[in-house]
C-alpha cells in the first residue's frame, strides 16, 4: 500500500524522491514495470486493490498465522532430519511436524506471557490516571504567605483569603 500512495502523491503532483518510489517497489516486491503507471486511475484501482487484501489477510490473521506455523514446523523438521523430506516418510514427518507445531504455539504464548509481564513490572508510564486538575470556583487574587523556617520545619503560615492547605 505505501508505494501505491506514494506513486498517487507522485502523479498528483508532489515532491517524491525517485529513490524513495524504487524503494517502497522493491520492499513490496512488485514488478519494475508499475513505476511507469502514468494515470491516476490506475494507481487509485491498484491502492483499492491493495486496501482489499490487507482487510482480507487481517480478518484471516488467525488462519495464515496457523498456515506459517505448519510451515515453519515442517521446514524445522526436516532441517533436523533431512532423511524426512522423501514422500516414503510422510507419516513420521507429519507427527513430528503436529508435534513441532505444538511446541512452537507453547513457545508463542510463553513469550506473550514474558512480554505482558516485562510491560507491567518495568513500565514507567501510569497504566490508569496519571493526574487530575480540578478546577477552582474562585481565583484567589491575592495569597500572602509568610513562613518562617526553623531547622527545615514550617512554623507559621498566614493566609490573607483565610485559605487552608494541607501540611507538608
């Protein structure tokens, strides 16, 4: 979707670097050819078409998710066994796999857990309220305080207002 956006920015008349366009193509793994789009129309189809398939991929993320870890289990089964790639051992490939998989879903929610418990012991930030400003029904116009300090302890507060705070 970005080099689509920027190829729309590109041909409505904004500054986009050439550099940054062959970038964006090539991160997105799309044929050189598309950089010489010359209408807007198509880019704006193409864009549409891209907006599809990222809704389609992100309501099926839960199934391409179990589609890659059926991959990667299959592709470290037979990196720990090569003799396991020949069609006459798929039955042994396919429970090693199944139980491959089960260790990587095991290793997923391990590290879900250790990130979701690293945010909650080692975060500065507030989670809830961090500060509360209540607003005052009248300014005090003039507040004279006088204190007199003896050995870091305050002695004596006058307030012109008769106003009240809290002690330290």
């Amino acid at each position: 979707m970005r080099f689509w956006t920027l190829l729309l920015c590109h041909l409505n008349g904004n500054t986009v670097a050439p550099s940054r366009l062959q970038r964006s193509l090539d991160l997105a793994e799309l044929p050189a050819d598309f950089v010489n789009l010359n209408t807007i129309h198509s880019a704006v189809l193409h864009l549409r078409s891209a907006h599809q398939e990222l809704k389609h991929c992100q309501q099926n993320h839960q199934e391409l998710w179990q589609l890659y870890l059926e991959d990667l289990a299959e592709a470290i089964t037979i990196q720990q066994s090569p003799n396991l790639a020949h069609n006459f051992m798929s039955a042994v490939r396919s429970a090693r796999t199944a139980a491959q998989v089960k260790i990587l879903i095991q290793k997923e929610q391990r590290r879900r857990l250790y990130q979701e418990l690293y945010r909650v012991l080692n975060d500065t930030k507030p989670l809830g309220l961090s500060k509360l400003d209540i607003p005052v029904q009248h300014i005090i116009h003039t507040l004279e305080i006088q204190i007199t300090q003896n050995h870091g302890q305050v002695l004596e507060k006058q307030y012109k207002n008769q106003v009240k705070l809290p002690k330290k």
